[in-house]
C-alpha cells in the first residue's frame, strides 16, 4: 500500500436461499460479521412435515427484500459501500436457489459490483473460518447436514478432495426421516437431540453401517430402517415405545459412525486438524463426542457455533471472500445448480 | 423518465425500454435457454444498447403473473433486486392484461391464453374497441374444453393470443370454427413492450407497488397446499 493510512475494509453482501431459510449477511474481510439475517420458514412448512419446495420458493422471494434491508442496515452500509454481492448457486432446491441467484444478480448488476455464486457445501464448511481464524491447512472437515455427509481435505481455499460420502441418506435426512417415523416433527435433529436427551441410548439396540473395511462413505438408510421396523414391531404387539431411549439410540448409532469414520479419516489422511461443519453439527452430542475423542488423539478440533451450523449467508459470505482475492467472479448468465457437488 | 420492464412469465424472455410512454428498445427472445442464464445478461445488453445505466432508471416493471411459476419469480426477484438498489418504484403488471395488448386493432373479444399445463389455460376475457381494452370478468385457471364452450355459445368472434395457442388451437376452432381468431407467433406472444406500456400508464397516475409487498399472481396455490386445503380444510 502506498500512502494509504488505513486498509480497505472488503464489504461483501452474502444471499442464501437454498432451502427454508431467506438469509442475507454481511460479511467484513471475510471474518467479521456485521450482520446475519435469517428468516425461517420452519413453521409454515411444519404442518406439512417438510419443506416444501413452491412454498419455500414463494416465501424466498417475499422475504428475500427485506432481509437483504435487514443486513444492510445492521451493518451499517449502504449498496454503495459494498466490494461484491455473492450467492448460494447449488445444491438445493432448484426454484429456491433462483430466487437468490437472480436476486443477488439483480442487484450486484444494479449497483456495478463483482457477483460471486458460492456451492452451500462450502459455505457450511467456511462457517468454521469466520469461527476460528487462526486455521491453517491442511484441514479435515465432516461435514453433516439435511443433505449432505461428506468428509473432506481442504488442501488450501477452494481446493477439495472428498475421502467419503453417504451412499444413500445424509445423516440430517435420517434424522428428519426417523423424528417423523416417532411422532416427534418437523425438523428432526433439535426434536431427535431434545428425545435423546431424557433417554438412555443403550436400551435400544440399532446397527452401525461400517461398509468395508477402510471405507469413508457412509450409509444411514438401514439405520433408518431399523427404527421403522422397531417401531412398526412394537404397533404390531401393542406396547409402548419409549421415544426418549429410542431416540437416544439412534442418535448414538449416527455419532458412533460419524465419530468412527472421522478418525479413520485421519489415520488414512494424515491431516491433524478436525472440522465440524453443517446442521447437524449444532447437535450436543455429536460435537461433544467428536471433541473427546480428537483429544484422546491429540488432534486439533474446531467446530462453529450452533447459529452458524445451520444454515446462514454469513458463511457464504465468508467462502465468497477467498474467492473474491481470488478474482473468481461469476457472470450474469450464473444459473442455479441444485445437484452441485464438491470438488 | 425511463423504465425498464422485465416478462419472464412463458417461455419468452420479453424486455423493454420506455421513455416518457414512449417505446426506445425492445428485446425478445424464444429459444431453449432458460430465463435465469439470459435475462441479466439480456437487461445489460438492452440498457447499453439503449444507451443508458441503471441509474437513469425510473422504475421497474415486470410481468407479476399468472404464468410459469419459476419464471415469474426470476423475473420478480430481477425486477425486486434492481428496484432495492436503485430505490425506484416497482410495478407490476398482470401477464394476460399486457397479453390482451396484442390484440389492439382488432375490434371484438380478446382471449390471451397461457399455457397452465394440467390440460388448463391462464386467461381472462377483454373487449377491445379502438384503443380501449377492458377486461370482462375475472383471472382463472380453466380447461380450454369449458373455455371454448363458454366463448362458443356467445356471438361475437374472440381473438386469441398467448403460448397456449399452437397447444390448442384444434380444440378452440372445433368449437368457434369462423369465431375464432389468431395472429402470427411475432403477434401472439407476450411483448416486454406491452408491460412497459401498460407500466407507464399507471406509473403516470401515481401508481406503484413495492418491493416488500408485491407478489406473482399465481391463481393457483401450490399443490402441497391445494391437497392440505382438500384433506382438512380451507385457512389450516
Ligand atoms: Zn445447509
């Protein structure tokens, strides 16, 4: 910097709507947040058990104006003091993620500054970036939400390699699945975790899917079986379940897998540094256990705080940074990708 | 002075440049790619044409509906996001009263018909007399088979304009024979030109609408409410 008495602040405008969140963030050098809007849908899609894509799409784009407000003004800043606006293109739901994509395309085109379109995947895992700042690569990141179980190797920003995936539901798709199957609603994980934690979950006896030998993918749709044949086995004799312990023992099943395939992860990998990221990062048990056991190891564990595990746009904010140095822009023809992956 | 107006609610991408009600650049597009990879690069490519920016904007149109659903909110979302940045008013304009403008200069009954799919038509009924359109009736979803009965019994001959007219033209001649009017394609589909114009017209009587509570016009709820609404009622 020549002459230059202060360093830019870098100002970016993050829009998250691919799910049932309308989100909006703004994000300051990529580890500050000034603001994070987030309006939940959870209750209109409740009665339906779900969420449901046209009513999610719908709201987005009543909300989407608002929140975008919202952000701005809690961080104090007008479209004009904005770097870039960035945008969740992928995965989601097709017609959720186009309303934040043509949104933020809108208004980045309107106000002359960079788009950025940044993969929800990423986002969750950078959650850990705007926690911790002091990370240094490589990392090793389990990333678990509604859609996704992945375990990755971040070589450096923006570089992936995935060791493991779920060959058939994520781990929140489970949870949401088995909270339905037991009465508890809609969504399953605080449900499941609120269950669990009045139960005892070495009463109820369900299987661990390991896979191979060495496999880091993961698979929780016999798990989930499970818990439906316990559950119509006990109809179907008449007794009573209890939910608590039943929930509990799911919730054991899930974070013995998660915590198991994690540390062979390590072992296979060599990276010593442990991420948590996504929804159901936010759940206790998975994130106490997880912590136990990389100490036992001598690892280093992060994890980000319960508001920035679910879904957010200051994490999108923050992935957007890196890629703003990086001078990856998205043009105006950016569309959405609702099956994109990682790497 | 200027408006820009946004139609994604078909298949066309219809864009249009008005100043002071008067039509400077139109842009209109029928092809494959979809609205959201073509409208910004389209809007950029019009105002620069033009020979304007965004911030010689005076408001923003858009066709609100009814129409494809994804479409409509492409649009909307477009329209919403430039009229937040630009702090300028945001109008919408229903989809079949800037399709009804086709048919001026044709004396009688206009029908605009939008393909719904489910063997249904967005339309409404106009009367057009010189350069004065009116709408008769109301905005619905129907089969074209009780739409073409109902227009069939009156006596007057009914233009029909809109992207559900190459899926049902047969069935509406069956029915109208002689009655039944169309026009070429460059005539029948929706024109970002008529929402502007119909734009400046209520932009010219102190009328907006806003970017908080403007809405698609979509007549139909979504079909996850539809079949709640079916199961245990109406206001659940
Ligand atoms: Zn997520």
């Amino acid at each position: 910097m020549t002459g230059g008495t202060e360093l830019r602040r870098n100002l970016i405008l993050a829009i998250e709507t691919s799910c049932d969140e309308t989100a909006a963030s703004v994000i300051e050098n990529g580890q500050l947040i000034r603001s994070n809007i987030i309006s939940s849908q959870i209750a209109v899609h409740q009665k339906f058990g779900g969420v449901v894509p046209e009513i999610a799409s719908r709201h987005h784009l009543e909300n989407l104006p608002w929140v975008v407000d919202q952000a701005l003004e809690q961080a104090k800043v007008s479209f004009a003091g904005l770097d870039a606006a960035a945008v969740t293109y992928g995965p989601g739901l097709v017609g959720a993620l186009l309303v934040g994509v043509s949104g933020a395309k809108a208004m980045a085109a309107a106000q002359g500054i960079p788009l950025i379109g940044v993969n929800h995947i990423e986002g969750h895992i950078y959650a850990n970036f705007l926690a911790h700042s002091d990370l240094s690569f490589p990392l090793l990141c389990l990333l678990v939400s509604g859609g996704h179980t992945h375990l990755v190797v971040l070589e450096g920003h923006g570089k992936y390699r995935v060791l493991g995936r779920t060959r058939d539901d994520a781990a929140g798709e489970a949870f949401d699945k088995v909270a339905r199957a037991m009465g508890l609603g809609y969504p399953g994980g605080p449900k499941i975790q609120a269950a669990a934690a009045n139960g005892d979950g070495t009463r109820v006896d369900l299987p661990r899917a390991w896979l191979e030998a060495g496999s880091l993918d993961f698979s929780f749709s016999g798990l989930k079986s499970a818990v439906l044949n316990y559950l119509n086995r006990a109809a179907q004799k008449g007794e009573e379940v209890n939910k608590d312990d039943l929930a509990a023992g799911f919730q054991q099943a899930v974070v013995d897998v998660l915590v198991g395939k994690t540390l062979t992860a390590v072992k296979q990998s060599g990276v010593g540094t442990v991420l948590l990221a996504g929804g159901v990062a936010a759940n206790q048990a998975l994130r106490q256990e997880l912590g136990r056991a990389c100490r036992k190891e001598g690892l280093q564990f992060f994890y980000p705080p319960v508001e920035l595990c679910t879904d957010n746009a200051a994490m999108i904010g923050c992935a957007a940074y890196y890629k703003f140095l990086a001078g990856e822009f998205a043009g105006p023809d950016l569309n959405a990708v609702p099956g994109m992956t990682l790497a | 002075m200027w408006i820009l107006s946004i139609d994604t609610a078909t298949k066309v991408t219809g864009l249009a440049v008005h100043f002071k009600c008067g039509l400077v650049a139109e842009s209109f597009l029928h092809t494959g790619k979809t609205h959201s990879e073509r409208l910004m690069p389209m809007v950029l490519q019009l105002l620069e044409q033009a020979g304007i920016g965004f911030g010689d904007l005076e408001a923003v149109a858009v066709s609100s509906g009814p129409g494809s659903f994804t479409g409509l909110r492409i649009g909307m979302a477009t329209a919403k996001g430039i009229a937040q940045v630009r702090k300028i008013p945001l109008i919408g304009i229903n989809t079949l009263d800037a399709l009804a403008q086709n048919g001026l200069g044709f004396e009688g009954l206009v029908a605009p018909v939008l393909d719904a799919r489910k063997d249904e038509v967005y339309t409404a009924l106009y009367g057009i007399r010189g350069r004065e359109i009116s709408l008769i009736g109301q905005y619905e979803a129907v089969s074209p088979a009780v739409l073409a009965e109902r227009l069939g019994s009156g006596r007057e001959r009914v233009l029909f304009v809109g992207d559900a007219v190459p899926v049902y033209r047969e069935l509406l001649e069956a029915r109208l024979g002689e009655g039944a009017v169309f026009l070429p394609d460059s005539r029948s589909l929706p024109r970002g030109a008529h929402v502007g114009a119909l734009a400046a017209e209520r932009l010219a009587r102190g009328e907006r609408d806003d970017i908080y509570t403007l809405k698609p016009f979509y007549i139909r709820p979504s079909e996850a409410e539809a079949t709640w609404a079916k199961k245990f009622g109406q206001g659940g």
